[in-house]
C-alpha cells in the first residue's frame, strides 16, 4: 500500500509517500480502505516536531479517515465487512488501508460523503469534549469561539448554538465569519 510517512520533523516537504506492507487486521480490529482523511491541526503540529502526544518516528500520519471495511480480524462480525465506516486513531489514516480497533470503525450516517465523515471524528470529538465534557456547557451559557473558522471551531458554533447558547465567534476573515454566521454563530 501507498502511506505518508513521517521520518524527520520540519516543513511540508519532509513527507514522502512510500510502499509499505498491507496491514492485517488482528483479533479485534477491522481493515479500512481509506478513501478520505482530515486533515488536523494537531497533524501539523506533529510534522513540525511539535506535538506531545506523536509516536515515535516513522509513523503514518493522519488521525481521521472514512472509507469501507475490506477484512475483519477474529472476534468481529464478518458482516461488517463492506460497511461505510469514519475512523478516529492516533495515527495510520494517510494510508490506502490501515487496521484499527472494530469499535473506532463508526458507521457513516445515511447520505453523509467519505469527505463529511473524515472531517468528523478529531474535530467534533474535540468540540463536545471541550464544551460539553470539561466545560459542562448550559443551554444559558454564552460562548466564545475562538479561532471559529476551523474544524473544531466551526464544530463547536454548531453543537454550543443547537445547544441552546449564545456563540460569540472569531475568525481571521469576513469569508469566515460569513461562514460561522451561516453556522450559528449570532455574533461576529
């Protein structure tokens, strides 16, 4: 398979796409043809030699991809395989196919693209995290969004405004903050 691996840290021109071996689902997993990914701030942060949470290097970048289930590991159900699935794992998903844990391999809701659902995972996780989890976020609460012209940001006006909140929203351009109005967000 073809993957973007990571061997030294700088600008965007240290990665390199190389052959690598098929990965092989063990017990427990699923084999994802990946046919989108996202692409993450965090990523970035990783490439640069800035991200605490990277591996060790080489890796396959990439934390969040969509495609279909081609092979099942022992322990999952084979009708699985062929199901539109979203995917959110630490690395792997700049790759044509990675192996990851059957429970990360999310069904794609009905009429969702490959491209909406490799967006998903990271950035909306991210968001509901944030507000949800450790903000404990009210639907009287007023909210500041900032940077609110990414993906966890333009996932956070979504969930904080369908909350019920007040979203207060930065951006870098009018074109952005068109976009998070559009969103949500009811002031800019």
């Amino acid at each position: 398979m073809k993957a973007v691996v990571l061997r030294r840290h700088g600008g965007p021109g240290v990665l390199r796409v190389e052959r690598l071996a098929d990965p092989v689902p063990s017990a427990g997993q699923v084999l994802v043809r990946v046919e989108a990914v996202g692409l993450n701030y965090a990523e970035v942060l990783s490439r640069k030699g800035l991200y605490g949470w990277a591996p060790k290097r080489p890796y396959v970048l990439g934390m969040e991809a969509a495609g279909h289930i081609e092979a099942v590991g022992a322990g999952v159900d084979s009708s699985r395989v062929g199901e539109r699935v979203m995917v959110g794992s630490q690395t792997g998903a700049y790759a044509e196919l990675m192996a990851v844990g059957a429970a990360q391999a999310l069904p794609i809701p009905d009429g969702w693209s490959v491209e909406e659902a490799a967006a998903f995972p990271v950035n909306w996780a991210t968001a509901w995290v944030g507000l949800v989890e450790m903000g404990r976020m009210r639907p009287t609460d007023r909210v500041l969004v900032s940077p609110a012209g990414g993906g966890v940001g333009t996932a956070a006006v979504q969930i904080a405004s369908r909350w019920g909140c007040e979203v207060l929203a930065l951006a870098g351009s009018d074109e952005k903050l068109e976009r998070v109005r559009a969103l949500g967000a009811s002031l800019t």
